[in-house]
C-alpha cells in the first residue's frame, strides 16, 4: 500500500508528538477526511443503485472464524492483530478484523429468513488491521461488496461490470482488469498428481510469491510432470491477452476446462465494456478462501481494487452451501486517486 | 562497553568450556557462580550478564545487549509473533540442538487432530505453535501457554503438546514414549545461536567481542539449519471431530492438581495439617501422577502458575497453588470463572514494587519523578514473572508510557540496567537487600491456597470438594 496523503504539518509540534502514536497508524485530517468522505459516498451511492445494502461487523472477532478451512492463508494469518482478551483463560484468541469478506459471510448466514435461491447484496465501509513489517499502513479503510447466491459466471460478471461502474464514476481513468482464476492453478496442481500436502506446499511458495519463486515452481512442476510441463508454464509464466491465451491453456491442461470457460465469460463482458483486460492466472493473493475467478484492477499502474469468488466459504464457517464472490477496495487510497472534482 | 547476554541453565558448561577456547574466558560464569555480571579477561571493554535463555532475545531485539547466545528455539518464538528487523541471528552453534515438535497421543493423526473443534494444544512457545497450527491447516485450536511441561496436560487435560525434544529420533522417541506421546509433526529445529541486534551491528565496533564469538565452533547443518514450516496435507472436514482429551467431557471422577517445585514442600505441609497423604508426593519422588488410594480421586502433578488456567478449563475439581499466580490469572483474564476457596496461610511472601536503595523516592510517583527528571518522556521499564500484574500496576500507578519486560526468574539483576522496577516477591527481604534493592510499594501479600471453579461441581465431585476444602482450612488455622 503506499503512503497516506498526509497534512502539512509543523515539524516544532511533531516532534512534540513523537512517539504518541502506534507505528503504522495515521490521523486523518480534515481534508483528506472530506475526500474520503466524499468518495464513500460515492461508493455508496453506486453499490445501493446496484441494490447492494450497507452492513457493519464487529472489530473484534474470534480468530478461529479466520483460521477455518480454507479461510485466509497461513501468511496473512501470520500478520493479523492477535490477543487474548477477558475470556482469554480458554485459549481463546481475539484479532482485530484482519478482512471483512468472512464477518459478512457469517452475518449472511445468520440470518434465518435468508432463502437460499434469493441472491443477497450486501456493502460495508470499515476498517480492517494487518502488520506490516516496515512503515506502511496497518489501518486500512475496506470498502467492499459481497454477493451471495448467484453463481459464476452470473455473479462475475455483474461484480465485474460494478467494479468498473464504481471506479469510472470515481473518476479513475486508464482501468486495466487483471484476471486470474483459482481453479485454474488446483486444476494445474491436481494434475501434477503430487499428493495433497505437495499440492499445498506449492500454493503456499506461490502465494508467498515473488516472481522468482513462481519461476521455481513452475520448473520442479513441470519436471515432476513433463506432460503437463507446456501447461504449468503457460499458467505461471506468462501473461496472457484475450482469447487466443485461454485456448492454449485449454490445450495443454484439458482438465481446466471449466475454469477456463468463467475466465472467458469475464473476458467478453470486460471487452465489451471496451475495458483493457490481462490475464495473469497464477496471481491469487493471499486469500485461500478464493474457489473461482480472482481479479485486481489497476488505474493507470496503481492497483486499486481486489476481488473474487470464494463459492466454499460458507460451508467452511459451517453454513449453508451458497455461491458467494465480492470486491473490495482501500477507500483511503481511492479518495487520494480521484480527481477532486470527480469525487 | 559492548554487552553480551549469555544463557544459564543447560548451555552454561559446555558453553563456558568453548567461549574460553575461543580466548573469551567469563571467570565467574564457567564457576556457576550466583552473580549475574560478569568481567570478560584481558577484554575490559566487554560486560557479560547472564540471563535465563527465553530473556536473552528481547534484551538483544531492544538493544539492551548487542549480542547473545541462546537457543534457535526462543529466538524463532520472538520472530515467529514479532518480525522484528533489530534481532540478527549470526551463526549456529554445535551444542544445544533440539527440535520442537507436535506430539499428540499415540495413534492420534494430524487430520485427527485437525477434525476436533477447539483442538487444545499446550506448549512453552505460543507464537511457534500457532504459527505451526496455520501452516498445518488445523482450523480451530486453542493454545493453551504454560509455564513448564506441555507433555503432562495430554490426553486427560489436551489433545496435544508442542514441546521441545532431543535431535535424535530414538532419543525423542523414547522422552515422548514416557507420556504415551508420539511425533506428529515437526515445528522448528535449530542449536544455540549467537545473535546480535542490528544496531549495534551497524553502528558500534563490536569486535572486541564479536571476534572470538565467530571463533566458536559452527554447529552442523542438520542440527541448526531452518527448515520449512509444516505444511499441512490441505484434507478438511469428512472425519469424525472426536476430542481425544477426557478431563471436561462429563466424567465420574474428581480431580485434584498439585504443585511442583518450590511449591511441593509447603503444600505437603498443608495436606498433612489436613490429614491427606497421596503416595509418590512429597515422599522423595514425585510422581506425575500420585495415588490417592480411592476411587474415582485422580490428583496430577503439574506447575502452580498453570493451575488457574487449568480449573477454569475444566481439567481440575480442586488445586492448590499460590495466591499470587490466582491474582496473576485474574488480572489477564478477569472473566475467568476460577475462584480461592481457602486461605492455606503457608509460603507468606510479599509481592510488590522493587526499586534500586539509591532512588532517592519514599513513593512510587517520587521515583518516576526522579526517573523522569532529565527525560519526560522516558519510558519506564517494569520487568516481571507475573506480566498481568505488573500490566495492571503500571495502569493502576499511572506510569504514563512503560514496557513490561516478561522475564523468567533470577529477576534481581534486572535493576538497575535493564529496567527501573522489578515485580517481585520477597519473603523476609534479606535477598533484595544483598542485591541492594528495596520494595517500594507492597501489591500483596500471597500465601498458598486451595483454588477451584467459580460453579461447585455437581453430586460426588461436589460434595468431596466441600470436604477437602473443609479440611484444609481447619488444618491451616493451626499455622
């Protein structure tokens, strides 16, 4: 993330103020305050027209809604606020929301007289803690979206077409959508036919990433694998434009036939927006919860919103089956982005 | 003067014996002595103190010491929480080589294990183990951090332990085979290591000290070599989530938890006034689990600092402990549903605010004043066993900015270097006077107590409960 706008400032009362405040952590002044004001209005105002509904969840949640199966992988659990707090002496530990996609799955189940077959749009502006190991920001302003019930690529394509609405009336111009899909690398993995603890090893050092070591991946992969080994590398070397990408990874990996139709399905909506679009479908970030399409949008070279399909992530919570994907987006970071008169 | 941290304990003689070897010869502390500093000879610009080995890595990450020497273990549990970029691990060593390890019953697998909701797994290092836990993909545990033995909580009172064992696979097999555990997973490996803060590093000329510290013989690269993290085999759900601990399921038999240590003298005492006598405790031998001659009276040896946490689990009917660890565990968890059901008067100390004789202060505020006089905003340092407490205190005080520095007994040395109160307990102040501290303000006075749940348990177990509390007190009014 990159640095907040901050407020000039006299350096005789900053120094005064030295060590008052926890490293990572920012005051929002009064300007920047209205630019973040004004652009979660913004943001507000279009989600609502799409009927997406404002919900807020608690700052302090139990740690085990993060850590169950599947949910946020072992690294950003490594960086989440953890503590023990008055009913500690169970083992019990607390954080600070380290994401807000899990709290609203578990407020979408808890509400009884939610029908399964009806989708449900929910929005929220809240923030959201994680460490960062040097200077950078600790406090992030998610907002977001989540929507449940309908499933890929329905749900993909509406999430798409609202991120794109979302940022256009922000201001942002220059988009560029960067399409992954999680299926795509388990259906890769899967046929690599390395056991499952292989299997997870591998996402693991791809998703604790850098280029260098999805590059060694890719090549122990494909010398486990060698007839998979045109396939792996496609997926987790290069970069891919529009169509003719997709058929040749279809080609080489048959078994990711599936993924490969929803990724074709966000292409042509995303070219019929006549919005640029890349597909890079090894990036996954660190959200285990992900099962479908994953996506990052930048403007311009700055990336600006993240978002995809996690269908598996109620059952994991121990609800109900429901197709479910979202977006969600650093607000603070949004303001800064949009051109004053815009937001 | 370049500081050093140096570790007591295991490490300290074969230690001793290499440092003089690479010409860093510490008098006093290859001769065991009770001091906690030290002279370095023929290198007057080099003070050693010595420091239990889970200190050595925060006084080296705070830049209290610019280097140390302690085991990989500790120095990855700081790391594993805190990924702090001032701890510099320089070079293993070829002594201390062990391996922290999951070990659950035997037979008991990881998807086992990671199929029971609320999996409770105990341990000495709770960063490393819930970092493990991630990493294994165990989806819903509990890490329940204890003073000393994690082995002896499975099966009755957890589903598994990470502690610390031998390299050797046989040796550990064996010291695991002892509490009917086995390996399921390895978590950290690693020897002694010398670190160093990386300030000091970069800044100060620390050769003097540094130079024969990198003389000290490596350690091989099986015994000290980071390995990966576990990784778990990514199968959840579809097995049956059967707890393998039986302490809270609803059991028959009362339970009873008694101390080891320094604890087990006065305790003895107390049961005797009582009348109660349990065979292999207090006898020579303590037995894990000494016998009560009844049936359905189980009684199990574990750390007194443990048992509130372990009767507000559940694991317990009736422990005796102190006082002091009761408030300790209250102040953490004030919620906890464990209460003192009888003063056992025995083991009377007082635990308080320790200071330097020279601040010049009759009053705690008069001392942070003194403290604070060329510094306002100094942070005041309050090192202590009984972090809660000494937490509370400093809110409590109004210290304005402090740290608490959690240590691990032989705390007198701690003042004045390397932090400005100590919370302590004293009995008759003859050991704060020899080290020239005084106690400046008393928090309380502990004694040994019997503690129990907040709720009596139901029929038999209560009823058996009311009588041995009712024993007890009729035996310590003689005292």
């Amino acid at each position: 993330m990159t640095e907040p706008e901050t407020e000039a400032s006299n350096p005789a009362s900053a120094g005064r103020t030295e060590g008052l405040r926890s490293r990572g952590m920012h005051d929002i002044g009064p300007d920047q305050m209205r630019r973040f004001r004004r652009a979660e209005a913004r943001f507000l105002e279009v989600t609502s027209a799409a009927g997406y509904q404002e919900i807020r969840t608690p700052t302090v949640e139990p740690l085990h809604l993060f850590t169950s199966a599947g949910a946020l992988s072992p690294q950003l659990l490594d960086r989440v606020y953890s503590f023990l707090d008055w009913d500690g002496w169970s083992g019990e530990r607390m954080v600070l929301r380290p994401d807000s996609t899990l709290p609203a799955v578990r407020w979408f189940e808890s509400q009884a007289g939610a029908s399964v077959g009806e989708p449900a749009r929910l929005s929220y502006v809240q923030p959201v803690y994680r460490f960062d190991a040097g200077d950078g920001e600790r406090e992030l302003w998610q907002c977001g979206v989540e929507l449940f019930g309908l499933a890929a690529p329905e749900g993909d394509v509406e999430l798409l077409g609202l991120a794109r609405e979302l940022l256009s009336a922000l201001g942002l111009g220059e988009l560029r959508f960067e399409l992954a899909h999680a299926g795509l690398l388990r259906a890769a993995l899967a046929a690599t036919g390395l056991d499952p603890a292989g299997q997870i090893e591998a996402l693991d050092r791809v998703i604790e990433g850098g280029e260098d070591a999805v590059e060694a991946v890719a090549g122990e992969l494909a010398a486990a694998s060698p007839e998979r080994a045109t396939g792996l590398r496609l997926l987790l070397e290069i970069r891919g434009g529009a169509g003719g990408y997709l058929d040749n990874v279809e080609a080489a990996l048959p078994e990711a036939a599936q993924p490969i139709a929803e990724l074709r399905a966000a292409v042509s909506t995303l070219e019929e927006a006549g919005v640029a679009c890349d597909l890079a479908p090894a990036a996954g970030g660190s959200f285990e919860y992900y099962t479908g399409l994953t996506f990052r949008v930048l403007a311009g070279n700055e990336a600006c919103l993240l978002g995809g399909r996690y269908d598996r992530m109620a059952e994991a919570i121990g609800g109900r089956p429901a197709p479910a994907s979202g977006f969600a987006a650093d607000l603070l970071r949004l303001a800064a982005l949009a051109p004053e008169a815009a937001s | 003067m370049i500081r050093v941290a140096l570790p007591r304990g295991d490490l300290r003689a074969p230690l001793a014996e290499r440092l003089r070897a690479a010409g860093f010869a510490v008098e006093g502390y290859e001769g065991g002595s009770r001091a906690y500093r030290f002279p370095v000879e023929g290198r007057p610009g080099v003070v050693v103190r010595v420091f239990a080995e889970e200190d050595i890595p925060i006084q080296v990450a705070l830049g209290q010491y610019d280097l140390g020497i302690t085991s990989r273990a500790w120095i990855d549990e700081l790391l594993a929480r805190y990924p702090l970029d001032s701890l510099t691990p320089l070079r293993p060593l070829d002594l201390g080589g062990r391996r922290l390890v999951l070990a659950a019953p035997e037979g008991v697998t990881l998807d086992r294990l990671a199929a029971t909701p609320g999996v409770r797994v105990t341990t000495t290092h709770p960063n490393l183990a819930a970092r493990a836990l991630n990493y294994l993909r165990v989806p819903d545990y509990r890490v329940i951090e204890v003073w000393g033995q994690p082995e002896a909580w499975p099966p009755e009172d957890a589903d598994a332990a990470i502690l610390s064992v031998p390299l050797d696979a046989a040796a550990a097999g064996a010291v695991l085979a002892r509490e009917g555990l086995a390996v399921v997973a390895e978590v950290q490996r690693g020897s002694a290591t010398l670190v160093a803060n990386r300030d000091a590093l970069a800044s100060r000329d620390l050769a003097e000290a540094l130079g024969p510290l990198l003389a000290l013989p490596a350690g091989d690269r099986d015994a000290s070599e980071a390995r990966p993290l576990p990784r778990g085999n990514g199968r959840t759900g579809g097995l049956e989530g059967i707890a393998s601990r039986t302490s809270d399921n609803d059991r028959g038999v009362f339970r009873l938890a008694l101390p080891d240590g320094h604890a087990q003298r006065h305790t003895v005492e107390a049961l005797a006034s009582a009348g109660l006598r349990f065979e292999g405790y207090g006898d020579g031998a303590t037995d894990r689990h000494p016998r009560s001659g009844i049936e359905g009276f189980e009684v199990k040896v574990i750390r007194p600092q443990d048992m509130p946490q372990a009767v507000a689990l559940g694991c317990f009917d009736l422990a005796l402990t102190g006082r002091d660890w009761l408030a300790a565990h209250r102040a953490a968890f004030p919620l906890s549903p464990v209460a003192e059901l009888c003063d056992l008067r025995r083991s009377r100390y007082r635990l308080g605010a320790v200071v330097p004789e020279a601040v010049p202060a009759e009053t705690i505020a008069e001392a942070i004043a003194w403290w604070r006089r060329d510094d306002p905003k100094r942070p005041i340092r309050v090192a202590s066993e009984y972090v809660a407490l000494a937490d509370h205190y400093a809110r409590e005080r109004h210290l304005g900015r402090y740290q608490v520095l959690p240590i691990s007994g032989a705390s007198e040395g701690f003042v004045p270097d390397d932090a400005e109160i100590l919370i302590e307990g004293t009995e008759t102040g003859s050991t704060l006077r020899a080290n020239r501290l005084r106690m400046i303000d008393v928090i309380m006075e502990s004694t040994n107590c019997a503690i129990g749940s907040t709720e009596r348990p139901p029929g038999a177990r209560g009823e058996l409960r009311d009588d041995l509390v009712e024993r007890l007190r009729a035996g310590a009014a003689e005292v």
